[in-house]
C-alpha cells in the first residue's frame, strides 16, 4: 500500500500526479532524477513508511528531502546523517565512510543521534518544527520531522517594501523564537546556525526554527565542512579562541533582529574584530527603542566575554526591565570600553539634512559616564534614546512615546512565567490548567485574543497552561536497537517491559525490536505498559 501511495506522488511538491507527463502543480517532469550522493527519488525508509522526494538542503552534516509520510498521508521532512566531507556514496543507498575517518563518523552519527532525540522530546514548542522519529537504517541515520507551508524570513523580509519591519511587529514575530531558544539552551542544545535562511515564517503567521546541524558542522576548521552564516556567526565560530555557548546563539538572533529593523546584514564578525561599526540610518533609528538599541549593542559585542549571556538578561534588556537596567550598566563598567562596537550612520550629504553620522559610545571617559548613559538610554521617566556623538558636536535625541494600543503577542509555547515577567506592565492575564500532550507542562497552550490583535492597556488576557502531555505517541522502534528504545521509552513516561528472546536465523538482527504491544505513531497514556520482543542471537 505505501509503494503504491508514493509512486502517485509528485517528488517536488508531493501533491498527486495525474496521468500527465508533469505535475500539475508544480509542472516538475514525473520523471525526474535525482543524482548521488543524493537519495535516488521514491526511495523507501522505515518498512516503506517515508518516501524520498526531492533535496531541499544539503550541509556540512547531512542532506534534507522533502518526503512523504504513507501512514499519515502527508508530507514531511526527512534529514540523513551524511557529511560530505568523510563520506561518499557513488551507488545504492548506504554511505561509504573514508579511509581513516571511521572515527570521525561515530562521534558525529552519535552527536547527530543525540541533537534529533532532544529535539524530537522537545516537539512542544510552538517555535520548533516538530521531529516526529528518528531511525537508524542503511548504515546511517534518519530524523523525521513536520513539514508546513512557508518562507525564510529572508524572504519574508524582501517581500516588504523596505525590507524591513517595525520594532512591534519583530516583537510579536520573534520573542517566541527567543523564549524558545532559551528552553532548548535549557536542554544543552546549542543551534550555532540562527540566520534569516534557518528561521522560516509559516502561512499561520508564525516564525519558527530551522536549520539545525551538529556542533561540527557550524564551526571552521573542523573535520567536517563547516556552513557559517557571514554577519549571523559569531566571532568564536571562525575558529578564534573563544568558549561556545548561549552567548553564541545570542549574537546570531541579535544580528537577525538588527536585519529587521534596520534592513542589511551586519558585517561578518572577523570583520567587526578589526573595524567595529554598525551602520543605522538616521530615519531607521528614529524609529527604534533606545533600549532596543542598547539591547543589541550587549548582544552583538564581538568578544564573546563582553556579551550578553543568557536569553533571559537579552529579553529583559529588549524589554528594559530595571534589573537588565542595572545590569547592563554594571556590565559596561566591568567590561573594556575598546570593545563597545560603534552604531554610525552614513555622514550628511550637501543637499540632504536627513542623515546624520551617528555613532555610540565613541569613546566614554570613566565608568561613571559609562552608568549616566545608560541610565539615559533606558530609563522609563525620560523616555529619550540618547545616540551618542555626532561628526561636528552634533546631538541628536529621539523620543520615544508609548502607544495607546498593544499588539497581541503570540504566547503559546512560552513559559507562564517568562510571559508574566515580560508583559504584565501591557497587559492583566487569567490562567487556566490543561493537559496537552504535546506541550511541556508550564507553557502556554492558547489564549482568549488572538495573536496580532490590538488592545488597550491592562486588557486582560486569559491564558491556557499545559499540565504537562496526558499521553505520548508511541515512536517507531521495531528494528531498532533494545537498549536506545528502552531508554526513549522511558523517557516518555512508558513501562517497558522485554519477553522472551525471538528465535533469529538471520545475522545482524540480533538485539533489535521485533515487534511491539502498542501501534505505532498512536498516542497512549503515559504510564502505559509496553511489551517489546526482541530477536536473539543467531542460531
């Protein structure tokens, strides 16, 4: 039944063929070929489940095809462990490892395994493409997740007129993906590829995270080929001396956050190293926050020492709450004034009075000054964003009022908790419980008014709080290895329980699932008893 559900589906799109030579959809010959190393087209995974369509992304890690999911009767993504720099394959389906990199191999199939298996108990997130199963077969691995109409942001962007978006719009566009950035830090997940090509707006109005690769792969130098986003990486991944961590995922948002609202990309960080300058426009920075603004600036600092450190002090300084106030301050005192990057505009033109060069905190005398100015920038009574000085002594001061409407945020998938700090001063919030079993438990389900909508002030806003999953879908785990699915199992709230050994004639099975009590791909309650067979040792 799976093959013959494959078969009628067009491989670059996955809508039904017809009886024409091309799909009508997308007008892609049927016959299209697809060429190594690449999977052949319609090749079959999982017992025929997943049929391959076309590459849609191929990186230093591995390849991503769109596919098409027979059980579901949908499309989806499938990624393949398969880095190109110490592996080839010329014919068949199994990846050929080079001579003298077997090592290699194992510690990035195990990393690869890993990141997947994280992300797939992470499916909640509101932010997050949800993984659905992640295998093992022909020699390598196989992570399945959701596919869903939609764009990079990129394009999203140069959709626009100007290519860019206000600093209200970015906020309800982007604030999900940090508080959901900040939960996978939480898991020890680092994404090291945050760029505008690897966040991806949906149909739904959602922005929502992509692109994901193992730590070999986002780093120059290394064993594998390394894909750097110039002017989202930052300086630590170019192989400079330098710890990777939150920090480093913090550059890369910031960076995507100054590209919308600003409209070009940063100069790259090697660059930055040397000549350390962001270019603002006059007009574009009028239009800003000052404590947007300062909030980049921390965020964006070169030396990965000087920057902002974690998603929670970068929301609060987006946000200026006092404590990100007086921690920035405290923050600028410590750190050497050498690093603090420039923001300039263009000079002024003969016949335009409309730019201005504008530059921060050329140069700050002592680290009292350094404390008043911060103080200037972000303080709720003054409301003024002070940009620093200008080419002949000039000083240009942007106030900012507050407006007498809100935008509704989307906040599902953010932390009860993190929504309440960030928004209670806009908006008055009701809570209800609900089990949902597929959203962590302390984050939001759904909510009484609808994202984009425009309120008044202290309108109040009930949210729905997940309890946590009252059931779990059963993964795909006949065929696997014992050990890793009784782990998973577990992990997901189910009782495993292992019957006697299967009798095996056949070598190489020996050890995996042969078969399991509970359907698969089904939700069961957590707390389930699952009975697993297992093949046994050859006879």
């Amino acid at each position: 039944m799976f093959i013959n559900d494959i078969a009628q589906r067009c491989c670059a799109c996955m809508h039904a063929l017809d009886e024409t030579a091309a799909c009508s959809h997308c007008q892609t010959p049927a016959q299209t070929e697809q060429p190594a190393p690449l999977l052949p087209l319609r090749t079959l995974l999982a017992q025929g489940r997943f049929g391959i369509g076309r590459a849609v992304e191929q990186n230093g890690d591995g390849i991503t095809y769109l596919s098409f999911d027979a059980q579901y009767q949908k499309p989806v993504y499938v990624r393949e462990f398969f880095p190109a720099a110490i592996a080839v394959r010329e014919e068949g389906l199994v990846p050929l490892v080079m001579q003298g990199c077997e090592t290699i191999w194992q510690e990035c199939a195990q990393n690869f395994t890993e990141l997947w298996r994280k992300l797939q108990r992470l499916r909640g997130l509101s932010a997050l493409l949800a993984v659905t199963d992640v295998f093992e077969e022909n020699g390598t691995i196989y992570a399945v997740y959701d596919y869903t109409e939609c764009v990079t942001l990129r394009e999203f962007l140069l959709r626009g007129k100007q290519g860019i978006i206000t600093w209200e719009r970015a906020r309800t566009l982007l604030m999900p993906v940090l508080s959901t950035l900040g939960s996978l830090h939480q898991q020890g997940i680092l994404h090291r590829g945050i760029s505008p090509t690897t966040l991806f707006y949906g149909t739904d109005g959602k922005v929502r995270i992509g692109g994901f690769s193992i730590w070999q792969a986002r780093t120059a130098h290394g064993e594998l080929n390394a894909n750097i986003a110039d002017g989202y990486a930052a300086l630590e991944q170019y192989g400079v001396d330098g710890k990777q961590g939150a920090w480093t995922d913090i550059y890369a948002f910031a960076a995507v956050l100054y590209r919308a609202l600003v409209g070009t990309d940063p100069d790259d960080a090697v660059s930055r190293r040397h000549n350390d300058r962001l270019m603002v426009p006059a007009q574009i920075a009028e239009r800003i926050p000052a404590y947007v603004l300062n909030a980049l600036i921390n965020a964006m600092q070169v030396f990965p020492e000087d920057r902002t450190r974690t998603v929670e002090q970068f929301r609060a300084e987006l946000t200026a709450s006092p404590a990100a106030v007086h921690q920035s301050a405290t923050q600028r005192i410590r750190h050497s004034t050498s690093n603090i990057p420039q923001v300039q505009m263009p000079p002024p033109k003969a016949d335009d009075s409309k730019f201005l060069a504008l530059k921060i905190a050329g140069i700050i005398l002592g680290a009292g000054m350094i404390a008043t100015l911060i103080f200037l920038l972000i303080h709720p009574a003054t409301r003024e964003s002070m940009f620093g000085m200008f080419e002949g002594q000039t000083t240009t001061v942007v106030t900012v009022t507050d407006p007498v409407v809100h935008d509704v945020p989307d906040f599902a998938g953010i932390l009860l908790e993190e929504v309440e700090d960030e928004y209670s001063g806009q908006f008055q919030f009701a809570v209800r419980y609900a089990y949902h079993d597929t959203m962590q438990e302390g984050y939001v389900t759904d909510q009484s008014i609808a994202p984009g909508e425009q309120v008044s002030p202290g309108t109040v806003i009930t949210l729905t709080v997940s309890r946590g999953p009252g059931s779990e879908i059963m993964p795909n785990v006949v065929g696997r290895n014992i050990n890793q699915v009784r782990q998973e199992l577990e992990s997901l709230g189910f009782v495993v329980e292992i019957g006697q050994p299967v009798v095996n004639t056949i070598p190489g099975r020996e050890n995996t699932v042969e078969h399991v009590s509970l359907a698969e791909g089904q939700a069961h309650q957590r707390g389930s008893r699952v009975l697993l067979r297992v093949w046994g040792e050859v006879e």
